[in-house]
C-alpha cells in the first residue's frame, strides 16, 4: 500500500458537537495525498459515532480506554503515523482549503529547509464570529525566541512538521496538561529551523471548554517547562524575570494573590521592571480590585481600536471625496 505524503493528527476529548466540521475541512483540501488518524481520548459523548458515519477509507479511528491526556493522544497518532510529514489538528479548529498545499509548497522549496512550516491564525467564538486574526513573524532558527514566548500561532493546528523531527527532538511530554506544544517546538527549534506561510489558514476556535483557557494547567504546565528549559534561560535575567511575572500574573487571576505577590517579587529582584511593581500595587487592591483593574484595561484597549479605525474611516472618507472632486 502506497504511503500518503502526510498524515493528519487529531485527538479528541467529547467534541461531537464541532469533530465533524473538523474532519470535513480536512477532506476538502486541495492536496489530497493524507491520512486522517484520528485518537479518541476515552470521549463519553457521540464523539465516536459521529466519526465511525464519515465514510473515507483514508480515516484511521483510534480509542483509548481511558483518558490519558492530549500529549498522550497526539504522541499514540504520530507513532501510528505513515506519512513523511506530520500536520497537527485541534478537534475544535478548522483548516483553509488551501492549507496543505500552501505548507508543503513552502517545506519542500524553502532554502531554509524547515523541520516546521506554521501560520497565520484566525480566531472565532463558539458562534464562527471573526474574534481577531495574528500573523507570523519569525523563521529560521527561532530557538531563542520560543525560550522567550510561543510565537509558533495555533496551539500546533497550523503546523505542518517533517516526522523525522520526532525522531531526533523526541514525542511530546505527556507531564505536560498545556504548553505541551512550546516545549516540543523548543526542542525541534534545537536542532532544525521554521518558517511560515504569512496567511492565516487555520479558524481557532474560543470557547469556555478549551484547554487553553484553563489557568490553573497553565500555571503548572509553566512551572514545569521552566524547569526544563532553565540551564538555557539561566544567563538571560530578563526571561526569567518575565517567566516569574507571567506566572505571577496568572495565580492573581486565579484569586491566589499570596503566590501570585511572590513570584512578582522574584520577577522585580530579578530584573526589576515598572510594570512588576504596577502589578504588585494593583495586586494590594485583592481579586476583585484586581478584576476590576483587567476590566479597566480591557475597555481601554477596546477604546483604543474603536479611536483608531474611527481615524481610518474618516480618512478614506476623506480621500474618496478628494477623487469625486
């Protein structure tokens, strides 16, 4: 049996109300020559059904009997895997039609010769209502950057990455319960370099079941990846000062103010920085002044691209009765 070029990881947790539409923007690509492996985590919902009643041979249906967690299900498709190059999806994302193709062009010419080709991301709530769109910026040896912060967009649904990468920079961490992806792409981006495809051609979907969203597991995860990466980090205090602010940042948001005052603490001795001892007064204020404060900021942010597309308005207004004229 002749082995398709690319084989398309999906794991999935209890998402029978979005796997379909998943699936289906894979089969409507533009390039054709994949798998589809599939590895349900144990779901307790229709989320096998739905599956088993997509008839296309190139779909490869794999269970777990118990949950073990999205790096688990990630790593038990890649093993399983045939193609040369591995394309990761998100069970609750969605594809362009045109995004193998753009990727496999920009893996197989790039001069850069890329173990991972990501791109640019559209974010959309529960509805399919346009929340924001990011494109990339960084290529080539992005290592320093990733020690820094994930600008690899996506969560892993926009990459596409040549399967020989695992073999050498290892499967991913199943410690980890989110950044799992920041710590893959850190140990690749040793050894091989990135490049993009500037368009966005993923829809990320924002919704309250999302791993992602879930802070604690962030604040774990971080901790645990700080650990990790922290012979790396450990000549640069400005990192880890920011890796100390972060994880501040995230215990304030989960109302643990105590730690979260700590590991500000640890960010200004670190390196000392206006914004660490701004959040340090703000934190005296308790969680619900602190809420209040993000509310504040939010708002002003909001207020900011209102004043500023309002100016763009104008100005084309402007510009279109100069022509009439």
């Amino acid at each position: 049996m002749k082995k398709p070029k690319v084989s398309v990881i999906i794991p999935t947790y209890n998402r029978a109300n979005m796997i379909e539409e998943t699936i289906q923007s894979v089969l409507n690509q533009t390039f054709q020559d994949f798998e589809i492996i599939i590895v349900d985590d144990a779901s307790t919902d229709d989320t096998e059904r739905i599956i088993k009643n997509i008839d296309d041979d190139r779909i490869r249906y794999l269970r777990h009997e118990r949950n073990k967690g999205g790096s688990a299900a990630r790593n038990t498709g890649i093993m399983k895997a045939r193609g040369k190059y591995i394309a990761l999806f998100d069970s609750d994302d969605v594809w362009v039609k045109e995004k193998l193709e753009r990727q496999i062009d920009v893996i197989e010419n790039s001069k850069l010769y890329p173990g991972v080709v990501y791109s640019g991301v559209k974010y959309i709530d529960s509805n399919g209502r346009w929340k924001g769109t990011v494109v990339p910026f960084f290529k080539g040896n992005i290592h320093s950057y990733l020690l820094e912060e994930n600008i690899v967009l996506g969560g892993g649904s926009t990459a596409l990455i040549r399967k020989d990468c695992f073999d050498k920079a290892g499967l991913f961490d199943e410690n980890f319960t989110s950044r799992h992806d920041l710590d893959l792409w850190i140990r690749i981006a040793r050894k091989y370099n990135f490049d993009y495809v500037k368009t966005p051609l993923v829809y990320i979907r924002i919704h309250k079941n999302r791993i992602t969203e879930d802070l604690n597991m962030k604040i774990n995860s971080r901790k645990l990846l700080f650990n990790k990466i922290y012979d790396e980090l450990k000549r640069d205090r400005r990192k880890i000062a920011r890796y100390f602010y972060e994880t501040g940042i995230l215990y304030l948001r989960v109302g643990n103010m105590a730690a979260g005052r700590r590991y500000l603490l640890k960010a200004f001795s670190t390196f000392p920085h206006f914004k660490t001892i701004s959040a340090l007064g703000v934190s005296l204020l308790g969680f619900e002044g602190f809420r209040l404060i993000l509310k504040v900021i939010s708002f002003l942010k909001l207020w900011s691209i209102v004043k500023t597309f309002r100016k763009f308005i104008i100005k084309t207004i402007s510009l279109l009765r100069n022509k009439i004229s």
